[in-house]
C-alpha cells in the first residue's frame, strides 16, 4: 500500500495538533475571561493528548484527557465558583504578579529547552504506531522499579496538598464561626 | 486488510461513524418515544397515540419542527461559546460509540484502553454543559451548569472505581476482552456491588432524575438548556439520550455479559441480539427510576455520593484486589 498519502495526514495532523495546542495556551494566557482561560487551558491539555498519541501511547493520552481535562479543568472551574462574580470589572493586573509569572515561566523554558537540546534524540525504527514499549504494563513496570522515587515523591507531593486543604478549610470555618 | 481502501482501516472507521450517525439519531427517536410511552403507561395514560401506530412517529413529526424552528441568541449572550456548547456536548457521545462491542468482532475499531477511552471522553460533556451554561447569560443556566459540574465530579469518582474493580478481574481494559471473559458467568453475580453502584452513577452522570438537579425543570425552568432553541436544544437533547445509550452498553459490556447467553446458554439468538436485548431493557429500568423516585435535593446528593457511594466503591475495589491476588 502506498504510505506517502498516510504519511502526509499524519504530518498535517501533528501540525495541526501543534497550532492547537499553541491557541489554546494562549487563549489560557491572554483574554481577561476567566472562562475563557479555562476552556483555552483544556484546548491545549487535549492538544497534549493529541501528541501523546502520535508519539504511540493511546493509554498516555487517554490518561491525559481523563486527569487534566476531566479533573483538573474542573477543578479550576470549582476554583472559579469560590472566585469573585464573573459580571464585575477586573481591576488591572499587578505589575509584580506579571513579572514574577515571567520570571518563573522563563526559568521553567530554559530549563526544558535544556534538557531538549542536551538529549540525544534517536529517530524511531519502524511506524510510530507500532510503539507497544508504551503498553499499560510497561508503563506500570518502569513506575514501580525505574521510576520509585519519583513516584513516591509525587505522592508525597499529593499528600502536603490533601493536609493543606484540610487545614485551610478548617481554620477559615473556625474563623467564620 | 490489503485490498486498498475498500479493505483498510480506514474505510472501516468510515463506515463506522456514519453507521454511528444514523444509529444515534434513530436511537434517540426511538428512545424519546419509548420514554413518553413509558412515562404514559406509569402514569395511567396512554402516553402519544396520533401520528403513526401506537404514536411512533411522533418523536419524527417533533424532530422536524425543531428543526424548523428559528435559533435564538440572548442579546447578551457569549455568542462564539453559546454556539460552540451544542456541538461540544456531542462530540464524546460519537468516541463513545468508537469501542462498543455491539457483538463478536462487531465492534468499530477495538482498542486496549477501550474503557478508559470512554470515560475520558465523557468528562468532556460537562464542560460543554457549563460552556453552554456559561454562554447563555442567564441565571438559571448558569445555576444548572454550576449543579453539573459539582455532580459529575462527585458521581464520575464512584462510577470509574467501580468499573475498576471489573478491570481488576479481567487484567484488561479492552471491551472485547472484558465481554470474553464473562462466557459463563456475568460479572454482575460476582460484582454486584459494583454493578448496583455504576447504575446509580451512570443514571447521575447523565443527568437524568432522580439526578436531574442541573436540568431541574421545577426549579431552574430547564437548567444549563434554558436559552436553547431549535436544533441547539435538540443537539443537547440527543446527546443526553445517546449518552443513555452509551452507559448502559457499557453496562452491558461490563456487567451483563455482552453479547453473552445467560450462564454461556445462547438459546441460538445472535450475539447482537443479546447485546441489544440487554442495553434496552437497562434503558427501559433507568426511565422506571425517572418516573418512580422523586428528585433527590443537592445536599443528599453530595452526601450520598462522598458519604456512601465513594466509601463503599473503595472498598468494593479493595476487597476485589485482596481476592483476585489470593486466588
């Protein structure tokens, strides 16, 4: 079967994957609606998946879609209900909010295109697809062995939010009663 | 598989989505008639009668006059959102279908994470219920989309720790796989449990009574769907009866065996006839609950979810766990 035609789609669809991912970053970023910034920030996670799955992990992406999208998005609208009525004028963005933000995201870009430039990038033999290295059990294999402390940490991580939650609530209902 | 395009995977997908489609459509006429029908016959009437036999072409004549009927955008609503929710709501009800085992070999495209791929995209309907919510700029939307997302978030928790434990058991989350596995026994004798607490979330996830707080119709006049009219209603009224379909397929799938006979007995009906059989007759007993039980009240509903369904799902999951290790 002739594969320059399934190679073009699947070139076009990263493309268009990365301009996806890209709008609904900024959309996250730049309107002053709150909503619109959420819808953007799921825009993009779905964008994220979307790479997931060309780099040949369905189960990634899947994950992707169910625990950024599905959880996180809605949690930020839970957060967005506790926030000031979406009809009132927001006052201007602090100058020192703006460029701390900055500051952090500049850090966080050198230190990805750090480690991009510094990997030794391999092309993959054979069809993308074609990746089971990427199965569920390889997946749950290489968190529990090669990857322990890092999962650990995270749950760690999981934890100190789950304590601080409990304990925010719990002073703000003592103060408010 | 190497005929050309006739043969590939791609013509099958194809295929599948515009056999979806119609499949969709035709299901939900059918479904909104069985449900009038159903809510008739509880209620002591005899529910659409006029057009067609027994009114089965009622639902057709209803279709045709939202369709007709002229879109109305509030003047202060959030244009671009407020047309984009309609057709967000039922881009997930469309992937769903994708997977569905509808018999042996009977399925679009068989994938291995084919649960997963479901309910991640289910959770993409609540927001387009709150984009939709959000957009119309009006208070009982509003109120509605806000009651969606608390509700989903409470009822998806239960719903996917209950579908785990059956993935527990079968060490796969391949649909076919699950449906094979269930050849003499179907899960819903060894899961129980977990069968009872995947109904009552699926019934909550799809917003349908005793769980329709976002749509409450006493209360919010019709919830996240209010400003709505024409096909834009009509778009989020077939999702919500395609979504019916798809949780108690996938109910089906998990819990009664699929395209299984009872106790691997196939009486020499076909497989899709069993898979069908059982999806409707689940259908037919989440309407029952609507017209039996009264709306449940917001705090009983988060209650019960975080207080009863979670507790007893992780435990469900648990003791699944322990069991499956020791034997």
């Amino acid at each position: 079967m002739d594969t320059s035609g399934l190679n073009f789609i699947l070139q076009a669809a990263f493309w268009v994957t990365v301009a996806l991912t890209i709008a609904g970053a900024s959309i996250a970023v730049f309107p002053r609606n709150i909503l619109y910034n959420v819808l953007g920030l799921a825009l993009a996670l779905t964008g994220i998946a979307g790479f997931y799955l060309y780099l040949g992990s369905l189960f990634v992406a899947m994950m992707q879609l169910l625990i950024y999208v599905g959880a996180i998005c809605i949690a930020i609208v839970f957060a967005i209900m506790l926030s000031r009525p979406l009809h009132i004028e927001v006052p201007p963005r602090p100058a020192r909010k703006v460029w701390m933000g900055i500051l952090a995201s500049v850090v966080f870009f050198i230190g990805a295109v750090g480690v991009a430039l510094k990997t030794k990038w391999q092309v993959a033999a054979g069809h993308v697809y074609e990746a089971s290295k990427w199965s569920v059990q390889s997946i749950g294999d290489a968190l529990l062995t090669r990857y322990e402390l890092v999962f650990e940490v995270i749950s760690l991580v999981l934890l100190v939010a789950i304590i601080g939650a409990v304990i925010t609530a719990g002073f703000s209902r003592r103060l408010s009663s | 598989m190497s005929e050309g395009f006739w043969g590939s995977e791609w013509f099958r997908l194809i295929l599948g989505l515009v056999i979806v489609l119609a499949f969709s459509q035709l299901n939900a006429l059918f479904l909104v008639w069985l449900e009038r029908k159903v809510s008739g016959h509880i209620q002591l009437r005899p529910g659409p009668m006029e057009v067609g036999p027994h009114g089965l072409l009622q639902t057709i004549a209803d279709g045709v006059k939202l369709i007709g009927k002229e879109l109305i955008l509030p003047l202060q609503a959030d244009k671009k959102l407020f047309f984009l929710a309609p057709v967000l709501v039922f881009t997930p009800v469309l992937v769903g279908f994708l997977v569905l085992p509808f018999g042996p070999g009977l399925v679009i495209h068989d994938m291995n994470v084919g649960v997963l791929l479901v309910f991640a995209f289910s959770t993409i309907t609540v927001l387009a219920i709150l984009t939709g919510g959000w957009a119309s700029n009006n208070k009982y939307a509003l109120l509605g989309a806000v009651r969606s997302v608390a509700q989903n978030v409470a009822y998806e928790i239960p719903l996917l720790l209950a579908v785990m434990s059956v993935v527990l058991m079968v060490h796969s989350l391949s649909f076919s796989q699950i449906v094979e596995s269930q050849k003499t026994v179907w899960f819903i004798f060894i899961q129980p449990l977990a069968a009872l607490i995947y109904l009552i979330a699926a019934t909550a996830e799809t917003n349908r009574a005793p769980f329709d707080i976002p749509e409450a119709e006493s209360e919010l006049v019709a919830g996240f769907h209010t400003e709505y009219s024409g096909m834009g209603f009509g778009l989020f009224f077939l999702a919500e009866y395609t979504n019916m379909f798809i949780v108690c397929a996938v109910a089906t799938s998990l819990f009664l065996g699929g395209w299984n006979g009872l106790f691997g007995i196939s009486l020499g009906i076909p497989g899709v006839c069993w898979f069908l059989l059982k999806t409707y007759f689940l259908i037919f007993v989440i309407m029952w609950v609507r017209w039996t039980f009264p709306r449940v009240r917001f705090d009983q509903l988060m209650n019960f979810s975080w207080k009863v369904m979670i507790p007893l799902s992780l435990a469900n999951l648990v003791i699944t766990a322990i069991v499956v290790k020791i034997i």
